[in-house]
C-alpha cells in the first residue's frame, strides 16, 4: 500500500519538494526527485491517485476504444457469427469495464509512491506562501506543509461554455461522459478535435447515430491533408454524419432530448450532446 499520510490537525511536516497533482506530469516529477534523495510528498484532490489521465482523460477512453474495438472485431468474425447474432452492449456495460482498468492503474501507480518512500496527502492545496502549503481534506482538518521546491501539475478541466447547462442530464462533457447511465439511441457530439473523433468512433461502434458537429473546414486540420480525409472517410464509413464550418447558436433541452441550434439555422434532435 502507498504511505498515504493521513492530515492530523496542529501538524507541521517539512519536505525538500512538495508535488501538486498526481497525473503523469506530477507524477514524473515526484519519481525523479525521490531517486534523487529528496524527500517528497505529493498532493491529490482525489481519493485515489492519477490524476485527470487516469480518471477521466487518456485511460479511460483509451481503455473505451480497446473494448469497442473488441466488440466490432468479434461482431464481424465468420465463427461468431454462426453462434448467432451478437448481443447489443449498452455503454454502461462498456464504461464499467474501462472503470476496472482505471482501479488498476491506480492501484499500479500506488505502488511507484510506495516504492520511492514518498508520503501521500489527500485533500485540496492552497498554497500560503513561498514555502507553505495547507492542505484541506474532506473531513475539514488541515495539515501545513513546509517545502523548499514546489511543483504545481494540477492539469486541466473541459471548456463549459456559459450557453450550455451542464447540470442538465443530457448534455455531458468529457470527464461527465464516463458516468452516462442510461440508453441513447444518437448523440451529438460538438467539436471535432481528437477527443470528439475518438467518441465519435466509441459510440458509432457501439451502434448509435452520431451527428459530429466540426467548426472548421475539415478533420483535424494541423494534420497532414491525406490523414484527415482517411479519418473523415473511415467515420463516414461507419456511419458518422460530420458537419463542417458550423457553429452552436444554442441548445434546447428536455427531460428525454435536447435540440442543438446551429447559426447556419440547422436544428439537430438528439438523446444527448457532448461536448468537447
């Protein structure tokens, strides 16, 4: 188990180096200053450590991709399909096992920090001044921390623009995704980037409608012209609707859809939007 330290009221704790975050950035920074002889304590918001890698970005639809992927190849083998046809999985089934491959790569990471003897503190920094940090944990006791380095690697959060409610059911971000539990037949997905295209490939996969809503003019356009004509085509194959040079005037929700306006007056019904 890591050397979790619990946060004790009236305690002062000194460190060579203190790590804000525990993501891959966080992480790495950690290692290398504990094989280096320091003593180093690192700081999560989270009850379990990885960072936004590991419980919402990277790991999770990765590990997404590799189950529909799974699906798809043993859907289209000759030998399965003589048993009969194949079950329909829902994207709660799909999301439960990504959720198994996050607890085991948390469970992984653990054991690095155990490793390299470096103390583990669970609750939200707030750095007092230049060698301080308080830290507040979710019981409300407060540890103060004494540091001679800090390394600040709290990562990043999904743009919400101010025209969407969030708190809505339907309408999801990429970290609010992953807890999408109940059945859609076809969802928007806003923004084309590699996030929206890598949805856009999990949920057409899993047999939705999915109309993927681009404000450019193609597909990942930093990439070279070849790569993103082979991704439009190989999601239009599938069965993706893209949409190019569009742009969101506003979203209508209801109890069991929501209505996607775009400038180009252009109205999309829709279970859910995601946005990203």
């Amino acid at each position: 188990m890591p050397r979790k330290k619990e946060v004790v009221s009236g305690t002062f704790v000194k460190y060579d180096a203190v790590v804000l975050g525990s993501g891959p950035a966080g992480e790495g920074a950690a290692m290398k200053l504990a094989k280096s002889g320091k003593r180093v304590a690192i700081v999560d918001i989270r009850e379990q450590l990885g960072g936004n890698c590991t419980h919402v970005g990277t790991i999770p639809s990765k590990a997404l991709r590799q189950t529909v992927s799974s699906i798809l190849r043993y859907q289209r083998d000759p030998m399965f399909q003589k048993v009969g046809d194949w079950k329909q999985f829902t994207m709660k089934q799909v999301l439960r096992n990504a959720h198994k491959v996050i607890q085991q790569q948390v469970e992984t990471h653990s054991r690095f920090y155990d490793r390299n003897k470096i103390d583990i503190y669970h609750g939200r920094a707030y750095i007092q001044d230049k060698n301080t940090v308080l830290i507040f944990s979710p019981e409300g006791i407060t540890e103060t921390i004494i540091f001679q380095q800090l390394v600040i690697a709290t990562g990043s959060r999904p743009y919400r623009p101010a025209a969407l409610d969030f708190n809505h059911p339907r309408v999801f971000d990429s970290d609010k995704i992953l807890d999408l539990d109940f059945s859609i037949q076809k969802i928007i997905i806003y923004g084309a980037g590699v996030i929206g295209c890598e949805y856009a490939s999990i949920f057409i996969g899993l047999d939705h409608k999915v109309d993927l809503i681009n404000t450019q003019h193609k597909l990942l356009s930093y990439l070279d012209d070849e790569i993103s004509d082979a991704l439009s085509y190989r999601l239009r194959e599938q069965g993706v609707l893209i949409r190019h040079n569009e742009q969101l005037d506003h979203l209508e929700t209801f109890d069991d859809h929501v209505i996607m306006h775009l400038q180009s007056g252009k109205k999309i019904k829709a279970d859910a939007i995601l946005m990203v």
